[in-house]
C-alpha cells in the first residue's frame, strides 16, 4: 500500500478494496487495511450496506425468529464457527440476552453490541449476492452474522423480501 493510500480516507479505501474484488471478505479486508471490520460494513460501495438502529437490538434479534433457517456466523479472529438454524426461545439473565433453540445456542452479552447493518454482499465463494444482519462490537469486530442467503442461489422473494423490511423497519434514524 503507497503512503498515499494508507492516508486516504477510510470511506475511499473501504470503497476502492471492494470494487477491485465484490467477493473479498470483509474480515480479511479489515485486517489489510487495518480497521475495524464494522468500518469496512460501514462504507460498502454502492449502497451494499445500511445501518440500523443499535438501540433496537432487542426488537431486531426477535424478529429474526420469523426467518426461519438461517446461517449464523462468530468469528473470533482465532476460531470460525458456523451454524445453521432457528432463532427463538428468548430470554434475559443477567448480562446476557439467550436464544436457546434446538438448533441454535447463543448467549450474547448485549451491552457490547454497538452497530448493526442490513448487507447485500456478493458470496466470497461464488459471487451470488447474500443478505445478512451484521451485528458489531463497540471495538467493531463482528460479534455474529445472520445470512438469510449464503449464496449458491439468487435468494428466494420471500427471503429478499423479509430482508427489506426488517431493513427498513430498523434503519437508523427511521
């Protein structure tokens, strides 16, 4: 990277890394750029990524029951894993906000969420678009993902159409 480059704003940098590769995933841009991931999701190019209200974490996390099956991604920078299944079954103790279903097991300490974006991403794999909620950190690290779509196919109507309007029932500052 030229002295140049590495002074560029991040919004430009973000902008000119994902248009030179669609499919590049973010976590590995954020690292070769040496930003938080959530400022990578944060500056997307051509409107890939909305944010949402972060003070409705709660709302958002319940509505994803309605989902159905979905693609759930924590990524600890050491460790990656992947699971497929059902939010549901909700519940607060003490620090943590619980999803406890027969295919998903989460216990999230909601007071370290801080940002949340609707993504359209192009697949690293295969460069079918995917849709998620991408849920971060106060630091920006990715605290997990939701895929509705994880590419393979073009999503369904019914799933592009769930995505648009939890995206634009909790977009910020709607």
């Amino acid at each position: 990277m030229t002295a140049t480059a590495a002074t560029a704003p991040i919004a430009q940098r973000v902008q000119e890394a994902m248009k030179a590769n669609p499919k590049a995933m973010t976590p590995q841009v954020a690292r070769e750029l040496g930003v938080p991931e959530a400022e990578v999701i944060r500056h997307l190019p051509d409107n890939r990524s909305v944010e949402l209200d972060a003070a409705k974490w709660e709302e958002l996390l319940r509505a994803f029951e309605g989902l159905g099956k979905v693609h759930v991604i924590v990524n600890t920078g050491v460790v990656v894993l992947e699971a497929f299944g059902q939010f549901g079954n909700f519940s607060k103790t003490g620090p943590f906000f619980n999803v406890q279903t027969s295919s998903l097991d989460m216990h999230i300490r909601y007071s370290e969420l801080a940002s949340i974006f609707a993504v359209e991403k192009p697949s690293h794999m295969d460069g079918v678009n995917t849709l998620s909620f991408q849920i971060f950190t106060k630091e920006g690290n990715a605290a997990f993902k939701t895929f509705l779509t994880f590419g393979g196919d073009a999503p369904p109507p019914e799933k592009v159409k769930q995505f648009q309007e939890l995206r634009e029932t909790f977009r910020k500052g709607a």
